[in-house]
C-alpha cells in the first residue's frame, strides 16, 4: 500500500526528499510562534492581577506593517478583531487600537479568567504569542481562636489563626506587642484554593495582661492584614508597704509611726491584714483597714510588720522591719525598714539580689528596684533593720574559728593543771614524825617520833 502524506497525496517509495517537503514547511510555520514574541515583531508580558480588580492584556507590534491584530481567549476564541469585538463579554473593553498595538481590559477578574490569551498578527508567515494572566485570590475570614477566654499567670494558653480561601497559601506570623513568635502551619488545599491554620503556644505571665497578641498574613494580594486578641491574664497580688510618718529620719522612742500597705492584682485583692511575725500584735497598735498606726513607739515595738493581701489567684505579702530608737539617737541606720526575701527560688528571678532591692512582695516580679550599696535590701531610711541585719550577716566562719580556739586553749589548760596535780599527789612527813606511824597515841607519838626527848642526846654542860 501506498504511502500518504500529510495533505493525503502519494508518495513515492523511492522518493524521500518529496515526502520532507511537507514536514519542513510545518517547521517553518512553527518556528513562527514563538512564545513571548522575543526577537520578534509582537510583543506581550504577562499579567497577575488580584480578584474582582481589572487585567489589562497588551498585543504590541514592532516594525508595524499595518498588519492585522487580534486577541483571543484561553479557549482559542476571538475576544478583539482589530477593533471589533465578536466575543459577547462586556467586561473586555477596547482601551487602545492603532497599527502597531491592541490593548484590552477584562474587568471583574475571577478565577475562571485565568489561562492563556493569544496575540495573533497576521503577517506571512503569521505570528503569535501568548500572555498568561494569574488570578490572585486575598485570604478570608482571618480569625483568632483562643483557647481560654481568661487564663492564669504561669498557664500556657493555645491560640489558632486561620486564614480562609486564598490563592496562594499565605504565611502567617504572630507577634506578642512587638515582639515576633513562631507558630506552627498547617495547609489545606479545597480544589484551587487554600486554607492554613497557624498554632501559637503561649505561657502567659501578669506582665501579658492587656497585651495584644497579633496574627499577620504575608500575601501577594494583599497587604498589611492582620487581626488581634488581647490576653486576659489573672494573677496574684503585688504588695507595697510605704511609711507615711516620719518621712525621713529615725523610728524614736515617744515618736508616732504610721504605714500603709497597698495592694493590686488581678482579680484586685479581697482581704488585706496586717500581723507581727513571730510575736502578737502589740495593744496599742491601731489596724484601720490597710494603715497601721503606732502613736507611742517604745522598744517593746520592736520587730518585722507584715501586710498580707490575697484573691482567688494567690497571696502575697510585704514586711517592714522595726526598730526603735532613743529619742537621743541622731545617725541613721545603714540599712532600712522595708525588707523582703523571695518565698521560693523561682521568685529569684524577679531581681538582683546583689545591687537591687525588690520592694516587699515575695511574689512580685514587676516592683520597683532601687539601688543600693553594700548589697542591701531596703527602700526607705526608717527602721532599724540595718543593726540587726549587719549582726545576723556576721560571718559564720569567723564565730566558728573563735569558739574552736577557746575550747583549745580550755582543753590545753586542763591538761597542764591534771600533770600538775599527779606529780604532787602523796604523804609528806618532817623530820620529828619519823617514828611516829605505829604509836597508839599522841604522847606516844611525841616521845618515839625522831628527835623526840628520849631519842634525843642529853646535853650537859659543864662549869669550871
């Protein structure tokens, strides 16, 4: 059987270069669509536009020959002849028409626009282009989701933002304030569009309460879109002592001092009292809701005052240490009243302990820190914490090396007076008692003791 071509003609068995003259000239007419008109007489760029806004295709011609123009669609039908519109689409409107260009707007954008357009010029050979229009679609319904509506300090909260239909996937970034966090993405694709969902995991602390946290999209069709929630947070109370009178000086004998103590959390503190650690509260004292009254101080006032406030998050307190001094004293402490130690390790965080001093809440981190020398922790010129401070931070091994030495020198004393004692212990007899062991009486004694009379020589004398 006969071999045909293209066309349907015969070809001959021996004759191949016949049969390749089909074939080259579909070569050539190939050759002359090149995408993108690059090199040569018709141009086009593509264009990305955002949903609902308008696209504006552009056939342009270099080197015009008055040749035809035109523009179809993706689905290869004419959408402008020169400057006839065949299409029945209202929303493609001529804005330019001349030898050397045809330039159409497509209005209301949607997905179904998207695709190829062709530019046509028919020259010989013809030529054509295409250009590609992309369809960017915003994200919707960009919503927070927060875990728990009201959270407590130390609580690690769950927030989720989702970003609805968007083309393409978005990027989201959380921010705390201003300061950025990381979540982590999840992406789901429905047909052409895409939805993510972003997990931010937060502990939360008192200092977050009222803080906005921030959920940004980064997207090419759109800018700057964000939404927020603000942080709830509950926590407990922050305590502060002040001393009203004296405002500055020494605590004296006679004198009047009066303290108020100042409390705020979240919920705001229910119940507040005041107490002396370690002992009762003295008479006199005089405890009108958060003030403290003494108007006679007298020695026996002497100790650490605490205020204690709480709400159903927690308790906290401040003390203020007391001394009182004679009415003569005239040199102030080195170290004042309001004290206070963390009540766990975890409240060492809170401050500096070797320069700073945090005013009187063993529970607050967030109090002012006021700086001080000598590493002291105090806030105000007017108790007497600083004696009884300085004598509690007496080295311990220094009272241990004293009392070592005087057990020492005790134990080396009683050694030397035991020697002393044992090399002098016995019976010691004179002279005149030699003899004098076995006789049954004193007279006895006398007369057989050595050197008695009778033992004795008789002394003579003799006169001439």
């Amino acid at each position: 059987m006969a071999a045909r071509s293209q066309h349907g003609g015969p070809v001959a068995n021996g004759g191949g270069a016949p049969a390749l003259l089909p074939l080259l000239l579909l070569l050539l007419s190939a050759a002359s669509i090149i995408p993108r008109g690059d090199g040569q007489n018709l141009v086009t760029e593509d264009v990305t536009v955002v949903e609902g806004d308008v696209a504006t295709i552009s056939c342009r011609v270099k080197n015009s020959d008055d040749s035809v123009i035109q523009l179809l669609n993706p689905n290869r039908q004419t959408i402008y002849f020169r400057d006839f519109r065949p299409l029945k689409d209202s929303r493609f409107q001529l804005v330019n028409f001349s030898n050397s260009e045809l330039r159409v707007s497509l209005t209301n954008v949607s997905i179904s626009d998207e695709g190829r357009y062709f530019c046509q010029l028919y020259t010989d050979p013809p030529q054509e282009i295409y250009t590609t229009i992309t369809v960017l679609v915003p994200p919707r319904n960009l919503v927070i989701d927060i875990q728990k509506e009201i959270a407590v300090e130390g609580e690690e909260i769950e927030l989720n933002c989702t970003a609805m239909a968007s083309r393409p996937a978005t990027t989201i970034r959380w921010f705390k304030g201003n300061k950025e966090l990381t979540g982590k993405s999840e992406v789901e694709q429905w047909s052409d569009m895409y939805t993510v969902t972003s997990q931010l995991l937060l502990k939360v602390g008192r200092e977050d309460d009222g803080v906005p946290v921030i959920c940004l999209v980064d997207h090419p069709a759109v800018k700057d879109l964000q939404t927020q929630r603000y942080l709830e947070v509950m926590y407990k109370p922050q305590v502060r002592v002040s001393q009203n009178y004296p405002v500055q000086g020494l605590t004296r004998e006679g004198e009047p001092l009066e303290l108020t103590c100042a409390a705020y959390g979240k919920p705001q503190p229910t119940d507040m009292r005041w107490l002396r650690v370690d002992d009762e509260m003295p008479q006199h004292v005089v405890v009108s809701g958060s003030n403290l009254l003494i108007s006679n101080l007298n020695k026996t006032d002497n100790g650490t005052y605490r205020c204690e406030a709480s709400n159903a998050v927690g308790k906290s307190h401040a003390d203020y240490m007391l001394f009182v001094y004679d009415t003569t004293a005239t040199t102030e402490p080195a170290v004042h009243g309001f004290t206070q130690l963390p009540n766990s390790a975890e409240e060492l965080d809170y401050g500096d302990l070797s320069g700073t001093a945090v005013l009187l809440n063993a529970s607050t981190e967030a109090l002012p820190t006021v700086q001080i020398s000598n590493a002291s922790i105090a806030l105000h010129p007017d108790s007497r914490a600083g004696e009884e401070g300085a004598i509690r931070s007496v080295d311990h091994a220094v009272v241990g090396g004293v009392v070592a030495v005087v057990v020492f020198a005790m134990l080396c004393l009683l050694i030397i007076l035991g020697r002393y004692f044992a090399r002098h212990k016995g019976t010691y007899f004179t002279h005149e008692a030699k003899g004098a062991d076995d006789a049954a009486d004193a007279d006895t004694a006398i007369i057989n003791a050595e050197g008695g009379q009778n033992n004795s020589e008789e002394k003579k004398e003799y006169f001439i």
